[in-house]
C-alpha cells in the first residue's frame, strides 16, 4: 500500500467520522443560527443607515466591525469542532482499541497520522472558508458590504484552524480525548485574549503589555492568522476614522496584514507540531 | 550493461532465483530474543518461537506472562527493546511484512459508526490486496453476519463484534492469522464455529497463532504450543511432545515389596489406598502394560482394574506452571 493511498483513505474515513458523528450537523445548526441572526442585525444596520442615523463611513466601519464579529464566533465553531473531534479520532480510538486493527495493516503510523491531520484540516478548513463566505454574501445583500480580500482572508481563518487542529492532535497523541480538546480551545481562548491585551498595550503605548500579544502569537499562530484574517475583511477606511494605534486597542479591527514571515513561521508552525506529533504517535505502545 | 554482457547476467539471475526457490520456505513468524520493559516491569524476557507455514501454534500461559505483549510486538503495536522479529520472511519493522497478515486484537473495537461492509472494505483497502465485494461478503457470512452487514456497528453486541473481528482478519487473503482471545465474547456455538475456521485455514496452508484460555480449544487445534510465564518460554513443543507422558491407573491388591519394585521399574508410582498410578515412559511402543500385568500376576498380585490414562494439556501446563513457580521459591530462598 502506497503512502500517498493510506492517507487519502484515512483522510476520507476522518471526513465520513465527522459527518457520521453528527459533528457536521451540530456545526451546520449553529453556522445557520449565526447567519441567520448576523443577517438579521445587518438589515437592521442597513436601515438605521438608510435613515441617514448614521454617516456612509460610520456604516461601512460598523460592518467591518460586526462582520468581524461574526467570523471570529465561525473560527470559535470551527477552532471548537476540530479541536473536539481531534481528540476521539486520534487518542480515543488509540484508548478504545480502534487503532489496534487498523495498524495492523501494512501501514505506516506516520501516514495513519497524516490521514486524520489531513482529514480534519479539510473538515475545519471546508467548514470556515464555507460559512465565511455565506456569511460575507448577507453582509453583501443587506449592506452592500463587500470584504476588500475575501479570499486572504478566509485563507488565513482556514489556516488559523489548520493551526489549532495540529495542536489538538499533538496533544490528543500524549493525554486524553477530553483533555487534548479543553486544553486546545483553552490555549486557543488564552492566545485571543493575550493579543487584545497586548492590542490595548499598544493602544496605550504600553511596551511591556503591547509584548504579550508579539509573544503569545508566536507561541501559537492562531491569534496572529486571526489578526490578518480581520485586517483582510475590513473597510480600508477605518484608519480614516481611527488612529493606527486606537485601531490595535480595538478587539475587532486589526491596524496591518500579516508579514510573509510571519505566514512563514506560522507554516513552520504546523509543520514542527505536527513533527512532533508523529514522533510522539510512532514511539507509542499501543 | 553491453549487449554480450546480458544473457550472462540473465542467467546468473535466473541461477539465484531458482536458487532462493529451492529454499525451504520462511516461517510465518520467527521471532528471537525478545524483550520489553514497561518502567520496572519486565513484561516480556528473552522469547523466542517460530510458527511454520502452515502450522497452528497455541500460546498459552497464565494472566500477565506476557502473551499479549508478545503478539502486539510481532505486528509491530508495541515496540521490541530488545530481539528480532520476522513475519513472512520480511523484518517485522517494515510495514509490508504485515501485508498477508490477519489479526484479531484481544480489544476488538472497530469504527461504531461504519458498516460490517464498510470495515471489511477499509481493511482490503489499508491491506493493499485486491479481494472483490463478493468474497468480502463471504467473509462475513463465514462468521454469521451475512444478514447484518448494512447495520452501525454502534448497536452490535460484544459476540457480534468479535465475530467482525474474525472476518476483517480473514478477509485480506491472509497467510499468517493471528487471533488473540478469540473466543472471550463467543457462545458455544461461536466457539464451534471459530474452531470449525481455524481448521478450516489449516486445510488452507494458512498460519495460526492462538492465544487462548481455552486449553480444550487449543488441545483440539493446535500442531504446536508455546507455553509463556512471567514473559519467558516456560516450555513448547508439539502436543505430542508435551503430552507423550502417558498415565496407567491400576487397581491392586496383595501387593508384595517385589510387585512394588516392579512396579517402580516401569515408570514413577503415586499409591492412593489400592489404587496405583503408574507414568508410562515416553518411548513405550505398547509392550510395558501387558509385560508388567503378565509379572505382577506372577508375583501373585491380584489385578483388579488396569485403567490407561492421558494427561491433559490443562494438568501439563498447570505441572509446568507449579514447577516454575516452586524453583522460583527455591531459588528466593
């Protein structure tokens, strides 16, 4: 068996895991909730809008804003999701005895574990990019929205659960199914919550808070691929309205796009856990 | 390579190919020296076996000697501190060794949320061997689960899914089949049936190692076992070997000091009131009993019963068992 045909074969079995599992289901309730009740709050806009209550500018910046808003709950879903179903796929089959069958096989272990990366990358990443761009196409339709990069944008929401999956499935290969899942959304909070503090440093020309946030997005990419995600679905003219330095004291706008070396750090990132995944999956006694 | 070069080179090809051909074929397993540590426990000690094309071995041994250990590091699931491993004539450390391999886990679990159909298909799939749809279904109607195969494994029973169990580790074209436990979940009639397959591969030319608390199922099926305790071989060999010790239970009385020595003279005597048993030597070629009862009745001895007894593999490995652990407290103290 060829490696490249165990890894699609486990990466197809991990999909037909997530939407058999109901994950899918669970994941498509909530997005349409979301939609539902973001569209809502923008025709809303709209109108206040449209009764001249607020300027063209202010309007622009309020859905910049909310838009925001909305994507970082769709990569709180999607961060929640994979990270949560990371740890049964990886750590409970090896618990159960799932895995013992299956590796059995004349495969590798590292293909095995690349299948379920894989396959949970195409989950988390197909579930973001998706319910991104419904969402972006109500913006549209209520507000006459439309994101300056759709398309970085949601390639860095996508690459920003692709992030938190590797983590998830590191840990899911040390401890247990739950315990890899809370710790990975716990890292994952902990890391947004640094980079707004670290933001309100910044605003506040505080060097020594501004560094929390430089720190913790590079410790885990997440926040950092999530700043560039917002600055990539954003009104240019925000800046207009605010200062640079009030933009990064504001949790929802983000002041500069990513850097290629930061992109570069967050793929050597991935690659590095997931390395370190693999040794720790290998070296196991099953 | 020149053009006058080549038919010489064909043919010293051609001479090593049918020179590996003569060979006699590799074992289906041959492991050697093996050992594992998990933290202060020694769970496996310097083990070593061979399972030939073929043959049927039965791994038997007390809880904790080791067994389970043993095949997880033959499939490579658990990792060998020390030794070697050979599966089919390949290194057991490449995957593709465990290409013509089947195997049943003591664990049996597999995906609640697939098919029997589906999990038969994703280990042809994972085995790399080509084997159609039809003689999947085969498989599982071998072990009765022909009516259930659309069905969520979510909603099977222990039985049920050991018997999955079986046909994913028939369903590859296996030449080696290794079934841990196999029967743990099983019925009698389950029981009959994993009996009935296992005789069946046998037939086929396929290798089987068992490992079972079954003794009687190991007695019925096995060419050969291997005996672990506290992870080392304690013994193996054919059944014949272990159990060519036959027994003669003789029910006597007037037994003279002379009628007892002659009756020494054949084998070791235990003596419970008047009945005697007597261990037949191996190498009787069935003139011991009529040459002793034709001298104890020359002796005058009045024969009451002479009974032929064989010893179980059950009393054979429970003899072995007690014999390690009394030279262990012999050796403590």
């Amino acid at each position: 068996m060829t490696t490249t045909r165990t890894v699609l074969t486990i990466a197809a079995l991990t999909l037909r895991e997530a939407t058999r599992r109901r994950v899918l289901m669970a994941l498509t309730v909530l997005t349409v909730a979301l939609i539902a009740l973001s569209g809502w709050g923008f025709s809303r806009l709209a109108a206040e809008s449209g009764g001249s209550a607020l300027t063209s500018g202010e309007a622009r910046l309020t859905a910049s804003i909310v838009l925001n808003l909305v994507m970082f709950g769709f990569s709180l879903i999607a961060a929640l999701g994979t990270a949560f179903l990371a740890g049964p796929t990886v750590s409970g089959e090896t618990e159960s005895g799932i895995v013992l069958a299956v590796l059995a096989r004349p495969i590798r272990r590292s293909a095995y574990l690349m299948g379920k990366w894989l396959g949970l990358a195409a989950f988390g990443s197909g579930f973001v990019v998706l319910a991104g761009l419904v969402q972006c196409l109500v913006v549209r339709a209520t507000t006459d929205y439309w994101p300056p990069q759709p398309v970085t944008a949601l390639a860095l929401l996508a690459a920003q659960t692709t992030v938190l999956l590797t983590l998830a499935v590191l840990l899911s290969t040390a401890i247990s199914p739950m315990a890899s899942g809370v710790v990975a959304v716990g890292l994952f909070c902990t890391t947004w919550v640094a980079g707004v503090v670290g933001g309100v440093g910044e605003g506040l020309g505080n060097e020594a808070v501004g560094r929390v946030g430089t720190v913790s997005r590079v410790l885990l990419p997440t926040d950092g691929l999530w700043q560039g995600a917002m600055h990539a679905f954003q009104d240019p003219s925000v800046f207009a309205t605010f200062g640079g330095e009030d933009v990064e004291a504001f949790p929802f706008l983000s002041s500069s796009p990513l850097t290629a070396t930061y992109l570069a750090w967050a793929a050597l990132w991935v690659a590095m856990v997931w390395g370190l995944a693999a040794t720790s999956f290998v070296r196991k006694d099953l | 390579m020149s053009v006058a070069e080549r038919p010489a080179a064909v043919d010293a090809r051609r001479a090593a190919a049918d020179l590996v051909a003569g060979l006699p074929p590799t074992p289906a397993v041959w492991c050697s020296g093996l050992r594992k540590r998990y933290g202060r426990q020694q769970a496996v000690a310097d083990v070593s076996f061979e399972v030939g094309r073929g043959e049927i071995v039965g791994l038997l041994g007390p809880n904790g000697a080791g067994k389970t250990s043993v095949i997880k590091m033959l499939l490579g699931l658990v990792h060998v501190d020390e030794g070697e491993v050979m599966l089919l004539g390949r290194p057991g450390a490449d995957p593709a060794a465990r290409a013509r391999v089947g195997y049943l886990p003591e664990l049996f679990r597999y995906q609640p949320w697939l098919s029997p159909t589906e999990v038969l298909a994703l280990h042809v799939r994972l085995s790399g061997i080509g084997v159609t749809v039809a003689e999947q279904q085969d498989s599982l109607a071998l072990v009765g689960l022909a009516d259930r195969a659309g069905d969520r494994l979510g909603g099977f029973s222990k039985g049920m899914q050991q018997r999955l169990g079986l046909a994913v580790a028939l369903v590859a074209g296996p030449e080696l089949v290794v079934l841990d436990e196999p029967t743990s979940a099983l019925d009698p009639l389950g029981r009959a049936d994993v009996r009935d397959i296992v005789l069946t591969l046998k037939e086929r030319g396929v290798a089987v190692l068992l490992n079972s608390h079954l003794i009687g199922e190991v007695e019925r099926v096995c060419d050969r076992v291997v005996i672990l305790d506290r992870g080392q071989v304690a013994a193996s060999g054919t059944l014949a070997e272990l159990l060519g010790q036959r027994e003669l239970h003789l029910r006597l009385s007037d037994v003279s000091a002379e009628a007892e020595a002659r009756l020494a003279a054949t084998g070791q005597v235990d003596r419970t009131g008047d009945v005697f048993t007597l261990a037949l030597p191996a190498d009787d070629h069935g003139t011991a009993v009529p040459d002793l009862v034709r001298d104890l009745a020359a002796l005058g001895v009045r024969v009451h019963a002479v009974e032929p007894a064989r010893i179980t593999l059950e009393e054979r490995l429970l003899g072995i068992l007690r014999e390690g652990a009394a030279a262990r407290s012999g050796d403590a103290r």
